[in-house]
C-alpha cells in the first residue's frame, strides 16, 4: 500500500494500482487534488468545508471520469442536489471495489460545543487502513494503518493519543493538520513520543510525497 498525502484531509491510497482519494477540498490543503488522475474512488466522511467541495469534486471527475464516489445519506443528499451519482456507505455497510475493502464505521461528528457543525460523519477502513474523519468512533477491527487527526475544535491531542493507544494500529500518520504552522510542527512530536512507547509507529507524511507502508 502506497499513500500520498495531498494536505489536511486529503491523501490517496494505492492498493496494487487502484487509487482511493479522501475528502478533497478547495482549500490550499487538498487543492492540488484536482491534477490527481487514475482515481478509482473518492470517499466524502461528511459535508464540512475542509472536507468537501463540490466544484473542486467536479474538476477532480473531469480527469477520473469512472472514479466512484462513495459517502453517506447526508453528504449523498448535496451530490445528488449537484447531479453527481454515488454510492451510499454508512455505519455497518461495506462495498468492496476489485477486491478491496470499503467499510464505513460510526454516525456522527465529534461534538464541538452543544449542536455547532454536528453532522453525520462516516469512518471509513479501506482494508486495513482506518481514516475516521472528524470522529474517534472506534472501527472494532483490525486496524494496521490509521489516519489520525491532531488539531481542531473538537479535540484535544490527549484525544488522539488516547485514541490511537486503544485502535492499536502498527503505523499511524497525522491528518487535520492544515492549521499547524512551520513554525508549530514541534506538536508533531507529542504523538511521536507518546505512541512510541506504545509500539506505534507515527510518521508526518510529506505533502505530494508517495510512502509505501
């Protein structure tokens, strides 16, 4: 399995030559999701901005006219409003693409405070890899690789760490990170240090770089 990440939320996975892209957005992290070619899925886990962007899901379909894309009731309700077919995967549901594994896993979004930006949102694995989206809903599987979000409103790092301590993975590499600064990326070292001692493997993907796992 080969994984590029292309900024935040955004990265591809390539299993065997199949290509999976998640939650691309206009924003400059995910941008160049646009120039992506040879997609075969892109799975939306909800309709937050810095996970979705229809315009942007139009020029990524220009260039991947056969890609699939694959989301939930609430995200699948703004796509078909925009014309744009999709297969509906939620909580319990699978689909499985030449071979590969599509399970989607938990319902909604981590709270921010009372009711603010509470959506539905779907966990997705993709094999063995787990990219929960906004949430630390738990996938109860094996979980190998993991994208593990680091900073928003929702969360805490002690969330995270805990989180990832309890799916157990054997690597893990950081995602809803656009905000972090240069000059912040010592944060990156609190998970590193913590997971370590865990027997977790946490490397910060490189945007635009290919890491094979």
């Amino acid at each position: 399995m080969r994984i590029k990440k292309l900024g935040h939320c955004c990265f591809v996975v390539d299993i065997k030559g199949t290509r999976i892209m998640t939650d691309p957005s206009n924003f400059n992290y995910g941008g160049d999701s646009v120039l992506e070619k040879n997609i075969s899925l892109i799975l939306f886990t909800h309709e937050h901005a810095d996970h979705l962007h229809l315009d942007t899901l139009k020029e990524i379909l220009k260039n991947n006219v056969n890609a699939v894309v694959i989301s939930n009731t609430s995200v699948g309700k703004l796509l078909s409003e925009a014309g744009i077919n999709f297969t509906k995967v939620e909580d319990g549901q699978s689909f499985d693409f030449q071979g590969i594994s599509i399970k989607g896993f938990g319902d909604k979004h981590a709270q921010i405070y009372e009711d603010y930006g509470q959506v539905q949102n779907t966990g997705y694995m993709i094999n063995n890899l787990c990219y929960p989206g906004d949430s630390f809903n738990l996938p109860n599987t094996q979980v190998d690789i993991l994208a593990l979000p680091v900073l928003g409103p929702w969360m805490k790092m002690k969330d995270a760490i805990d989180y990832a301590k309890e799916v157990k993975p054997k690597f893990c590499f950081p995602v809803h990170d656009a905000p972090l600064k240069p000059f912040a990326t010592f944060i990156y070292g609190i998970p590193e240090h913590f997971l370590s001692k865990a027997g977790i493997l946490f490397k910060k993907l490189e945007i635009g770089e290919e890491n094979e796992f």
